[in-house]
C-alpha cells in the first residue's frame, strides 16, 4: 500500500508541475503581447509618431518589429506591403488593434492553449470605465502568438466581431492578394 500511495504522490506532483508549467507559459504569452501592446499603444498615441516616419502605424510596427511575426505571418504582411495597391484595394483598419481610430491602450486577457499556439484577448481601455468594466466588454481582437525557439511570435490577429472567411489577418491579407492580381 505505501508503494501506491508514493506512486499516487508522485502523479499528483508531477501533474501540479505540468499544470504550473503551462499557466507560466500562459502568463509568459499573456506579457509578452501587453508588453507589444503598451510600445504599440504609445506608438500610435504619440502625435503621430509613426506619420513623422512617413508610414502608417502598421507599417513602422511591421519595419521596426519584423521578428515579432512566424514566418508565414511575416511573408504574407511582407507580400502587402510590396504589391502596388490598385483600386484603394487594401487594408482599411489597423489590423494590430483592429479599429481605424487609436485607441487609448489595451488589456490582455482571456489566454487559451490552441494546440502549440496561444489565443490572447485584447481589450480596448476605455477612458473613465474601470478595469471590471473594460475586462467585461467586447474582445477587440485576439492575438495569436506561439514560442519559436525560446521568442514568442505572432501568428495570426483574429477578429471575433467577424464571421466570415475574412475573420482574421491571414485571411484577410490572402483574400487582398487574389483581388490585387484579379485587377
């Protein structure tokens, strides 16, 4: 019976150590997109400081952080940037926070394993409601990110308020290139 019991002991620690693991590497995923967030936040509130640069927020944020994105990410948002848009074809909306107007800042919350990938939820701050209230409302957009050798990487941005097949930026970036080639 002891030899159950230090089995049964052992499963349990080992258990509670997977489980302690994996919320760290929640956690770790949750403050490495507030932590982008907060430059992003300070980026596109700081009287234009991407336009003293001549690009839009996006653009500066993709030129100055391109090894923030995986691969295939990095390539597609690349491919945009490089094709000539004809017929204002192209991205009407910040595709990072998900709006056409700034925002005052962004909260993380709401992390979920997808498989390798992690699902972070970005809240809009709203100035004068409290961090209950903010934490209450809608997702803004969700921030798909997966560690590749040790650095966390965005995957994807998901847009839950949209149904359709255009619900995210892969998406939505792929569906801009088959219009772009069709004109």
């Amino acid at each position: 019976m002891k030899k159950f019991e230090l089995i049964l002991l052992y499963l349990i620690g080992f258990i509670g150590l997977g489980a302690k693991a994996q919320s760290l590497t929640k956690e770790s995923a949750r403050v490495f997109v507030q932590k982008f967030y907060d430059q992003y936040s300070v980026l596109v509130n700081e009287d234009g400081f991407a336009k003293k640069h001549n690009a839009s927020q996006f653009a500066f944020t993709f030129k100055t952080h391109e090894g923030y994105f995986d691969q295939e990410l990095h390539d597609a948002i690349a491919a945009y940037f490089k094709t000539p848009l004809k017929d204002e074809i192209g991205l009407d909306f910040d595709p990072i926070i998900n709006a056409q107007d700034d925002r005052k800042g962004y909260e993380t919350v709401d992390v979920k394993q997808k498989g390798n990938n992690f699902l972070v939820g970005i809240h809009d701050i709203q100035k004068g409601k409290s961090k209950k209230q903010i934490l209450a409302s809608e997702t803004a957009v969700i921030a798909e990110v997966t560690n590749v050798k040790g650095q966390w990487k965005f995957v994807n941005f998901i847009y839950p308020e949209l149904k359709d097949d255009n619900s995210d930026l892969l998406s939505i970036l792929k569906t801009l290139q088959k219009e772009q080639k069709k004109s």
